[in-house]
C-alpha cells in the first residue's frame, strides 16, 4: 500500500487527488442510503405493516450507532482513517442490499443496525477527512461543491426510481440490492484505486473533550434533535397523510436534489462571505417559519401542495449546516479534528436515540405538536448561532471569549 503526503498530492493526476477521493466517497455513499430512505416509508407501510410508533423505533435502532460513533476513535488505534471510511461504505452497501430480504420488524432493525454502522462511522470518518484534507481558505466552497455532488448522485437514484419503478414493475428486492451493491463496488474501488494520503497534523487517539469547543458541541447536539424531527416524520406524513406513492414520494426528493445541486455551492460562497453567524442564523429562522407551517398542515388543514413545499425547502435551509464544520474548523487545534469528529457526532446523536421513539408516541395523538416542538428547537438554535464571533479562531470561539479573556480593572 503506497503512503503519501498531502504536500505531494498534488502532482498526482486530478483523479486521484485527495479531494477526488472525498468527491467519490460523497457519490458513492447516497446511492445506498438513498435508495434505503427513498424506498423506506413506502416498505414498511405496505410490506411490514408499520405504524407511528414502529417508524420512531426503527429510527431510534437507526441512531444507537450515531450515539456511539465515538468508539471511531478506539477503531482509529488499528485502523487508518482513509481504510476505516472505505470499509464503513462497504458495511451500508452490503446491508442496504439485503434489506428486503428480511420485511419483519427483527430483521429491518437489524440490517437497519448495520448499515447505520457503516453511514455514522463513514460520516464521522468523512467529516475528519475533509478538515484535514481541504484548505481552511476553501473550505466552505469546496464543501459546498461535495454537497453538490453527494446530491448528483442521490438525483441519479431518484430518476431511476421514478421512470423505471412502474413501467418495469421493480421489486423492493431489486432496488435495494443494485444500490447496495453499487456503493460497495465504489468503495472497493477507492481503497485500490488511490494511495493512502498521510495528513501533516498527526490526530491524537484518545478521547477530547475541551471546554473551549463547548458552542460547537452545543450546536451540534440541536442539529442532531432537529433533524431527527424532519427526517423521521416529514416524509413519514407525505405516505401516511397524503397517500404518497414511492415513484411520488421520489419525484419529491429529486426536485429537492435539483434545488441542492444548484444552491449548495452557492452557499458555501455565501458562509465564506457573510460568515458562520450570519449564514446560521438564517436556516434557523427559516426552520423555525418551515416546521411553524408543518404544525399548520395538521391544525388548519392546509394541504399538499404546501407540504411538498415546506419539505423541499427545508432541505435547502440543512445545507446551511456546513457552516457548522467550518467553524469549528476554524477554532480547532488541527490535531483534534478526528477525536472531536467522533465525540461531536455522539452529541450530535444523543437527542437522536430517544426522540424518535419517543416523538412516535406523540405522533399517535399529534402531530402536529411535533412540528411545533421542531420549531421550539429552531429558535434555540438561533440563540446558540449569535454567540459565534465574526471571525472565529482558536481563542475566539464564541463572543464571549475575548471579555472573559481580559484581566480585570
């Protein structure tokens, strides 16, 4: 196995630079989850029989992984970040190919539990790989343009999905498995086909916990509760409410991709122009508009054409959280990426593994209270967003830090 430094990297051939790597990881791991999300409602509502509280408890199983995602760090002991990250899209791709064959509650949880072994560890991994990798100065750009092409590669899944679903009578089986089986085909070929790049900042290998990141972890424990909201029962009510269809319900999702591809580099302008604070702050007020309206579908009867809406641009608002890596990459100590990936992505998980199940229970009595609890989260989250300074760096992690910092008079 050859091992090269990021310095050198760059008289290798485009393709296989650092950064093309990250590019394929992001294409490669959205074929499988996306067809495993794209199908779900659908699957389990006609095929398992699922209800409210069951979709909350698949959920919940689908976070435990997330909610220990810091054991990444104990894997990082014996194994390299690059070859942790090609594995873990071997593990979802191979599991998501063999969902179908098991339609019972025990067998969806457990194929559910590893493939969501594979998505966190991936994602903890990708998320450390990408501030090591990707320059501080175009960072918010080039994670903006990897958004984009994780969004090209989930659209290719939904076009297929929606013109070959019904005119060639596809089965749950044959769309889980060629999914599946394309993410992990990908990954085998990323670990063959690139060298492993070694990073100029060694990362430490024990646990971090630094009271000086304590916004960043505060910010990430919200998104975590928010998101779980909207990805659990936001497509969940389009199937269970207004009768989506999964050729329907992927018609939904490709005109959100569409909207990504074309938005999400521009927003990665936008947080290197305005700042972290700025461009935060409006997904969050956008959420909270977005998720005040959810509640109103269920409580003033408004109709469909406003949920597809709400859901659509609630996907645009989410790509404003890449402001959130970009800050911390900007108060970090470069040897702290990888640890605190791993410790973020459990805060980021720790309302995830309770609220879906228990949000289920809600769900069954009113939904519409569940938006409404979203939208109380988006407001928090506002609050925590204005603490971040306009030019954060290590030292000057939130607005208080340079008061506090100053010697009494």
């Amino acid at each position: 196995m050859k091992y090269i430094q990021l310095s050198e990297a760059k008289a290798l051939p485009v393709w296989r630079q650092p950064v093309a790597l990250l590019f394929l990881m992001a294409a490669a791991m959205p074929i499988a989850f996306s067809t495993w999300s794209a199908l779900l409602n659908n699957f389990v509502i006609e095929v398992a029989g699922f209800d409210g509280s069951d979709i909350g408890w698949l959920h919940t199983v689908r976070e435990i992984p997330g909610f220990f995602a810091i054991g990444v760090i104990a894997v990082l002991m014996v194994m390299r970040e690059q070859v942790l990250g090609i594995v873990a899209l071997v593990l979802l791709g191979v599991a998501t190919a063999l969902t179908a064959k098991f339609p019972y509650m025990g067998g969806i949880l457990t194929l559910t539990m590893l493939s969501s072994i594979g998505f966190h560890y991936y994602e903890t991994v990708n998320q450390s790989l990408q501030l090591q990798w990707i320059d501080k100065a175009r960072a918010p750009q080039t994670l903006g343009w990897i958004i984009g092409a994780g969004s090209a590669a989930t659209l290719s899944v939904y076009i297929g999905l929606q013109f070959l679903w019904e005119p060639l009578g596809l089965s749950y089986n044959a769309v889980y498995m060629t999914g599946g089986l394309i993410t992990a085909c990908l990954a085998i070929f990323a670990y063959f086909a690139y060298p492993q790049f070694e990073s100029p900042n060694p990362q430490r290998k024990e646990f971090v916990l630094r009271k000086r990141y304590w916004l960043y972890y505060a910010l990430q424990f919200m998104s975590g509760a928010r998101r779980q909201i909207f990805v659990v029962f936001a497509a969940f009510m389009m199937v269970e409410r207004f009768g989506y269809k999964v050729d329907e319900i992927t018609g939904l999702l490709m005109i959100t991709l569409v909207a990504n591809m074309v938005f999400a580099p521009m927003i990665g302008k936008v947080v290197a122009v305005f700042g972290e604070r700025r461009a935060l702050a409006v997904e969050y007020v956008g959420l909270f508009v977005v998720f005040v309206a959810y509640s109103g579908i269920y409580y003033l009867g408004w109709g469909v054409v406003l949920a597809a809406s709400l859901y659509v641009v609630n996907h645009l608002f989410f790509s404003l959280a890449l402001a959130i890596k970009t800050y911390f990459q900007k108060i970090a100590d470069p040897a702290d990426i990888a640890p605190t990936a791993a410790v973020a992505f459990t805060i980021n998980h720790i309302a995830a593994v309770f609220l879906p199940a228990l949000l289920g229970y809600v769900w069954l009595t009113s939904p519409g209270l569940v938006f409404i609890l979203a939208a109380g989260m988006a407001g928090l989250s506002l609050g925590l967003s204005l603490l971040i300074p306009r030019h954060p760096t290590p030292g000057n992690e939130t607005v208080f830090s340079r008061v506090l910092a100053e010697p009494a008079t």
